[in-house]
C-alpha cells in the first residue's frame, strides 16, 4: 500500500511558453513531485497497469503504452486528411481542448471502470485505490510553499501511475473520436462534415458532462482541409468555435493542403546553436545529434513526400550548423562537411527514418488500423499518401 507520506505532492508551477497574458491561472501548469521512494512503489503498480493494457488496449489511443507513439497518431490522422485531398473531398477535422483534463478525473467513476471495464481486482486494484485516496498537494512557487490541501478529484498529472489512469478513463469516449493522445482528441470527417462534426461534437459533449468533465470552446479548433471556400460552423455551449487555417497537432503544423512547407526551417533552428565557443568539435557535434537534428527530423514519416525545393531547405540548415561546429568557411563543400562531422546527408537520413518506421508498421498485427490503411494507401502521380511514401523509398527491404 502507498503510505502517507508516498502520497504528498509538491505541485511546482511552471508557465506555459508563449502565453500573452501570465495573470490568468490558465498560463501556468503543476507538475507534481513526490518521495523517490513512493515513485519506485508506483513504477511497480505503473507495469502491472501497463502488462495488462498492452494486451488489448483502445487501439485509436497512442499515448502512454509501448509500441505507440506520437508519430503513430499524427500518421493515422494525416492519412486519412491526404485521402480525402487526393480523392478531390473536402475533409475537416475538430481539434478538442479539456479543461484541466488530468486534475478532472471523478475518481469514483474511474475505479468504477477499472473494476468493471478493465476486470482488475485483488491486490492490483487495492493498490490503485490506494494511489487514489488520501492525497494531499501544496503549490510551490519559486521559493514559496502552500498549505497541505487535500486532493479528491484527479489522477495527480506529472506521476507515472497517473497518467495510465487517464487513459484508462477515457478508453469509453465515442468511437468517432479518434485518433487520441491522451488528452489530445480529434474529429475527422471526409464527407458531409458539417453534419459529422458536429454529431462528433455533441457526443463528446454528452460524455465530458458524464464524466464531470468540460471542453474547453476557446480552445478547441475546426479545420478545413483541401477546399479553403468550405465554412464550417460547429456550435460548444451555443458558441460557435474558431475556424483556423492551420493547426499545431502533436507538434507538427498542419496546412490546408499538407504541403508542410519549410518556410523557417533556417531561422529557427540555427538559432539553436551559435557556435562551439569553449567546446571540442566532437562534444559540438554530439550536440548538434541530440539537441538540434531531432528538431529538423521530427515526425519525418509523416511529411517525408516534401517538394525537392524544401529538403534543399533541410539539407543546407544542416550544413550551416555543421560549420558553425567545425569552424569551416562558408564556401566550403557541403559534402566534406558532413564527411568530416560523420553526419549522414539529410536525404539519407530520412530515408533510414521511414524504413524504422515501416519496419515497426510490419510488426503490428493485420487488424491494426495503421497497417490496414497502409494496404489501402496509394498515389496519384507523385503526390503521394504517407504510408504509400513508406512502402516505396522501403522496398529494397523486401529484397533483402
């Protein structure tokens, strides 16, 4: 069982980056830390949890459990986006925001599902229960301490345990929601959008207030995608939610016609590094490795079909880097540099990234939904799908 003190947590307020007003609570977040002792107890609790999840667990749910990632929500999304552009149909997609999702949780309801849903009992469950009751929180703020309140609601975001719970609630959310992250949520609609989304809409509406939960409609987005002329009007509360151009979905900015034009690729990522003053060329180009390139090659499968004007774009951001680290002039060859750095060329890289990802493709099960949008994926021309994209620059694998 966790003890009393394991069950304490020091909520530290961090801001959230690139708010524009830092008086409303909402610009902030807690992280919750806790006794070392007590997250070595829950590590424990958290891979029983996660044994029994990755037996058969919501497939559309990417977040938490292993063998699902980011990279594998923002594909199952893009695809079905890039069908429906090819295929001449306008698609829309609604983007949901929750109001502090994790601190939300009725706690009831969500032993209520573990016992019912997910058939966990004896020890494991009494272990859950007892990560649920009796917490108490205070908020540390730079140097200031709050007063010990207790906790009845959430499922204490920032703990490894916690967050398994959270998807753990939300397992039930309509069907037509989907993909999911965690808390990220979206509705997609190729066809009759405006009728689909809002239905989509008004389901999960029905469910958040079953939950005790809210959307918020400030927050939550709709997006049109291929014809820009379509208006679509989705109504939270009697309020009409905000119609965008484009959208920041797990990181990767979504355009209207997936384009995922490299506009400022330079500018924002050299800034990342300006120079090795008092470092070695070699701890400079490890740097660049882990710090810089996972900027420039994040979520690759997904826009790996960019036009050959914007990879150029990729290419020489790396080369600039590079010779910042290395000290080279600026006519020097782009080839020597990345010999000398040992970096391989940016068109290679990406096409070692799409063969991992196609290789852990294989490896899931025909019912997947990846791998059965990957047999229906396909071309027109050279505008490809993404998972079609996967299969070609992959096909020597299948030779070997």
């Amino acid at each position: 069982m966790f003890i009393k003190e394991w069950k304490e947590e020091n909520r530290i307020v961090i801001p959230k980056v690139g708010r524009d007003d830092y008086h409303q609570c909402s610009s902030y977040r807690t992280i919750s830390i806790t006794s070392c002792l007590g997250k070595r107890f829950e590590y424990i609790t958290t891979r029983l949890v996660s044994i029994l999840l990755e037996l058969n667990f919501d497939l559309d749910q990417h977040a938490y459990l292993k063998g699902r990632s980011t990279m594998q929500a923002v594909l199952s999304l893009v695809e079905n986006i890039k069908k429906g552009i090819l295929q001449d149909q306008c698609t829309g997609a609604v983007f949901f925001d929750l109001t502090d999702e994790f601190g939300s949780v009725d706690r009831r309801r969500l032993l209520h599902k573990i016992r019912k849903d997910f058939k966990i009992s004896g020890r494991l469950l009494s272990h859950i229960e007892s990560f649920l009751s009796n917490r108490f929180a205070r908020l540390k703020l730079h140097e200031s301490m709050g007063d010990w309140i207790e906790s009845f609601i959430g499922t204490s975001e920032g703990t490894r345990l916690g967050r398994l719970l959270f998807i753990m609630h939300i397992h039930d959310a309509p069907s037509c929601i989907k993909p999911k992250y965690a808390d990220d949520l979206v509705a997609l609609s190729v066809d009759r959008i405006q009728e689909n989304l809002q239905d989509a809409t008004d389901q999960l509406i029905r469910w958040t207030e079953r939950e005790s939960m809210l959307i918020n409609a400030i927050k939550t987005k709709v997006m049109v995608f291929g014809d820009q002329s379509h208006g679509v009007k989705i109504v939270i509360q009697n309020a009409a939610i905000e119609q965008v151009s484009s959208y920041k979905y797990l990181g990767v900015i979504l355009d209207p016609k997936l384009d995922f034009e490299m506009k400022r690729a330079f500018s924002k990522i050299s800034t990342l590094i300006r120079g090795r003053r008092g470092i070695s060329v070699k701890l400079g180009i490890d740097l660049y490795k882990s710090l810089v390139r996972p900027h420039l090659e994040y979520a690759i499968p997904v826009w790996a079909n960019i036009c050959d004007k914007d990879m150029d774009k990729l290419e020489k951001t790396q080369v600039h880097c590079l010779k910042r680290v290395i000290g080279a002039k600026t006519h020097s060859s782009s080839s020597a540099v990345e010999v000398l750095c040992g970096v391989v060329p940016f068109r290679f890289r990406r096409r070692e990234l799409c063969c991992r990802e196609y290789i852990r493709m294989q490896a899931k099960d025909n019912g997947h939904e990846l791998v059965q949008l990957m047999e229906s994926s396909t071309r027109r021309g050279l505008r490809f799908y993404p998972l079609e994209y996967l299969k070609t620059v992959s096909r020597e694998l299948h030779r070997a």
